[in-house]
C-alpha cells in the first residue's frame, strides 16, 4: 500500500500532512520519528517550542500565572524549530536550547505557559506556517484538532498512566534521584493540566484514529501508526 503512495498525484506527491496528538509519555516522539522516515516525511515536534518558551519565562523570573508579562515576553522572542533526523533543533531567539528543554522544572512550566491563549495562538500560527508546504509529522496536543484540522491523517496515541509513567522513568538519565511514584504523579498533573485548560485542550479530532499502545511494544505501535497513515492515505487518494 505504501508504494503507491509515490505515483503522481497521490497524497505523497500533493505533501502530506500527518498529525500525531496525545498525553505525555504515550511515545508520540519515537512514532513521529519513525513515521517521518518511513514515509519520507518532516518530523516537527511542537512541544518543544511551548518548552523553550518555557525556559525563557523560567530565565526572566516571571511567574508562570502571569499571563500579561508572558504575552509581553512572547513578543519579543523568536523561537525556531529545525528538523533533524533524531530530534528537532531548537532555537531560542538564536540560542541552541535543544539540551536545555528537556527536564523537569522546563518540563512543568512548558505544560503552565501552554494555558494561555495568545501564547497557544502566537505558537498555532507558527506551526502553521512550519508546516504550511505539507510532507511533515507534526506532534502535539491539539494538531489534528486546532493547528492542521485538515491534515490527511490524525492519529490520537494514548496509554494507560502507569504505563506512560513507567515509560518516562526508564528514559531517566542514570543516577538520576526520582522515584517511579514521583515521575507518574508529575505526568498525572501534567495530563489534569492538558486535558482541562479552558483553549484547545487535549481531546482526539473527530476524525482521529485512536491508538492505544498499552499493551504493544514499540515496534508494534509504530507498525499500527504506519498501517493507520498508510490506510488514510489510501482513503484520500480513492
Ligand atoms: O510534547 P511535550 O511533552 O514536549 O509538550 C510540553 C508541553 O507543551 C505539554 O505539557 C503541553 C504543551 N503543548 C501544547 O499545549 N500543545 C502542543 N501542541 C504541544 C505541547
């Protein structure tokens, strides 16, 4: 099925937009990477733009609830997201913060600032404009419903909370001093957090596929995301 998505005309040569959304720790980054190789594809995490504008809240001293100060911090910075073919780089006002966004107080404060809407506003009309030619995976929280509504394929990735949890601890670096209860309270808050904010919270497209990876290992979820893209991609072309 996958082949004939390079004839002429097809959803491949019209460049596909593919979105992938879900809570923390369902493995949407290693699907996304997987499906973006696999289907010749950009993979674009949009997560780490809400973390580096995160860190740069962090850095300003502002509080995390004060929405006025971070719209005014947002209009003076220039975040850039670059493809790559493990992770995306990521540029902060010119700065390389791809190895500064990945713990935990960047972590929780990406989840708070990611409340407000002009910030969520400023960040959709970015993403759009990244992905606005297509042949892109993008991954999020709200692609499929706010940012790409018409993507060609949405993809919903969940897992039960433990599993995610459980999941995120054994990508600790080592020596690292967190308990498995710690990492899986902090993704419990994290996912209150993203699922009740009042804009664009975290819920499936009408039209996304649900894909359940509790029980499966990596290479079976990342098999079902390819069969679920290559389907709707087949659908569309029909
Ligand atoms: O995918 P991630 O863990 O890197 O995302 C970090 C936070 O950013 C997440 O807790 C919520 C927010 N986010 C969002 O609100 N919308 C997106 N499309 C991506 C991330």
């Amino acid at each position: 099925m996958t082949g004939d998505l390079n004839s002429p005309g097809s959803p491949r040569a019209r460049k596909i937009i593919v979105a992938i959304d879900g809570p923390a720790g369902a493995g949407k980054s290693t699907i996304a990477r997987h499906l973006a190789r696999h289907f010749g594809l950009l993979n674009l995490e949009t997560g780490a733009m809400y973390r580096a504008f995160a860190l740069k809240a962090l850095r300003a001293e502002i509080p995390l609830s004060d929405s006025a100060a971070l719209v005014r911090l947002a209009q003076e910075t220039a975040i850039r997201l670059e493809p790559g073919d493990a992770e995306n780089r990521v540029l902060l006002d010119g700065e390389d913060v791809t190895g500064l966004i990945r713990n935990q107080t960047v972590t929780d404060a990406a989840s708070k600032v990611s409340v407000f809407p002009p910030i969520r506003t400023w960040m959709v009309r970015l993403q759009q404009e990244l992905g606005a030619d297509g042949g892109v995976v993008m991954e999020g929280r709200d692609i499929g419903t706010v940012v790409f509504p018409h993507a060609d394929a949405k993809i919903f990735l969940d897992a039960a909370p433990e599993v995610r949890g459980m999941r995120r601890f054994d990508q600790l670096p080592s020596g690292h001093a967190h308990q498995p209860e710690d990492v899986i309270r902090d993704l419990h808050e994290r996912d209150q957090r993203d699922r009740n904010r009042a804009d664009s919270p975290l819920r499936p497209a009408p039209d996304a596929v649900l894909l359940d990876s509790t029980h499966m290992t990596l290479d079976q979820a990342v098999k079902a995301a390819e069969d679920i893209v290559s389907e709707r991609l087949a659908a569309h072309a029909r």
